[in-house]
C-alpha cells in the first residue's frame, strides 16, 4: 500500500460506523481525497480539533488499490481559523469569531463543490490555504467573503467582464447592473431601471483592486455592507447558475445575519 504525506485542508467530515469518521480533504499535490479516520469518534481521539473544516494540516494517508477512500494515517494541523477565537475577547469579538467559523463552513463547502476528485488544482489550494490564514489573522469577514467568491469563480473561468459593459463596450467604473436572468455586467445606461442586480461603484472598485490585492490589504480596501450586500447577490446569482443550486452554508449565514 503505497503511502502519500502532503499539506492539506480539511474541508468536511461525516460519520462513519460508530466511532470512525470520513474526512473530505483537498491536497495540495493531489487533490481533493476522501479517507477514514479511525476512531475519530472516540473521546479522546488523536484527531480531537484537527477535523475543523478549513484547517491546514500535515496529512498521511495510504491508497488501497481499486478503493476510493484512502486509510488516514495522522492529520497535524498546522494553522485552523479556531484561532481566531484565542486572539479576542469580548462580545463583539465572539461575534466576529462565530461569523469566521461560519464562513469557515461556507468556503469548505465551495471548494468541496468545486475541487475535481484526485486531480491537483495548484492555484484553488493556495486560495483556500490563502483563506485559512485570513480567517485565523482576523480579516474583516465580509469583504473577506466576496474577495474569495470573486477568486473562486475567476478561477474557474466563470467570471465576467468587470472592466467594460457587455451592451455598449462603455466604461464600468460608476457602477453596473446584472440583468434578470443574464449573467454579465452592463453599464446603468444599458440597464433596464429597477431590474436586475445592482453593484456600485464601490463595488466594481472593489473587484478590480481584488484582481491584484492578497487577503491581507482588504483591511485598506473600502466596501460599505450595501455594495457588500449587492456583491453577495451578483455572486449567489453566479454560483447558482454554475452549481445548478445553492449551498446549504451560505443559506445559514444568511439566516444568522437576519435573527442578529
Ligand atoms: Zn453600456
């Protein structure tokens, strides 16, 4: 049984029998994996805080020959946005740590949807390995959250034009409309009126500071929660489009928003 060792992020775990759980992990050399974790269940397993989803760890695992789930040898977690909750204090931190482990849930799940089984994707790994130390550094969430939707979907391909408008090839600058049921972005001018998602100039900005800027400078990157909200909308409609359905996470996150 040929053993591999590899940095990984955890990206979500399911039970398995009565004291075993299935780990989904992405690799940075060879893809998104499945294995079992023995005894993970157990009280005082040696896997005790290292299954979070978005924790980068040391990983070990052997592949069985015509078996899709390898055998986990150990994790060692090397970074977890758990941290963040031992950096704070304070209701307004515990607010800010609920909201970095919730959005620690939701980035797992879309990598998860996105990341091809057993093939290495270079650049997704170093996005979401991007992610663990923004979350744990304590980056402003929300702008955090659409920097990485913006990269996700870049990433894939499937992102639209942010710099000229699809109807009549005019600047972007002062703002942009999604039209109903199109997935691109046109100038107000094109736009038909109250239709139709809407992105400020702010938010256009935004992306296009996004494109060249690491998780680090969004802290000096302003976006109000209006153009952060309308940003979510554009994304959702995007994602929705490309996984043919919404995530379960982001559907929560929006809930906790609004019984805040
Ligand atoms: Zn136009």
């Amino acid at each position: 049984m040929p053993v591999y060792t590899s940095e990984a992020l955890i990206l979500r775990t399911y039970k398995l029998g009565e004291a075993d759980r299935i780990v989904v992990f992405l690799t940075r050399d060879r893809g998104k994996k499945r294995g079992v974790a023995k005894g993970a269940r157990r009280a005082r397993s040696r896997y005790m805080g290292a299954l979070e989803p978005m924790t980068r760890a040391g990983v070990a695992y052997y592949e069985r020959e015509q078996r899709e789930l390898v055998r986990l040898n150990y994790v060692e977690p090397s970074r977890s946005p758990m941290a963040a909750a031992g950096r704070t204090a304070g209701a307004e931190a515990a607010d800010s740590v609920l909201g970095a482990l919730g959005h620690a849930g939701y980035f797992a799940e879309l990598i998860d949807e996105w990341a091809p089984e057993a093939h290495a994707d270079e650049r997704l790994y170093r996005l979401g390995s991007s992610m663990v130390d923004a979350l744990a550094a304590g980056a402003p969430i929300d702008r955090l959250a659409r920097y990485f939707e913006y990269w996700l979907l870049r990433l894939q391909g499937v992102y639209p034009g942010i710099k000229i408008c699809a109807g009549c090839g005019g600047s972007l600058d002062q703002g942009a409309v999604m039209p109903p049921r199109e997935h691109l972005f046109i100038c107000r001018g094109c736009g038909p009126s109250g239709s139709g998602t809407p992105v400020s100039a702010e938010g256009m900005h935004f992306l296009a500071a996004s494109a060249s800027v690491a998780p680090e400078g969004l802290q000096a990157l302003p976006l109000a929660a209006s153009s952060a909200r309308q940003l979510e909308t554009a994304h959702r409609r995007l994602m929705n489009l490309h996984l043919e359905k919404e995530l379960k996470s982001a559907r929560v996150l929006r809930e906790m928003r609004h019984t805040r």
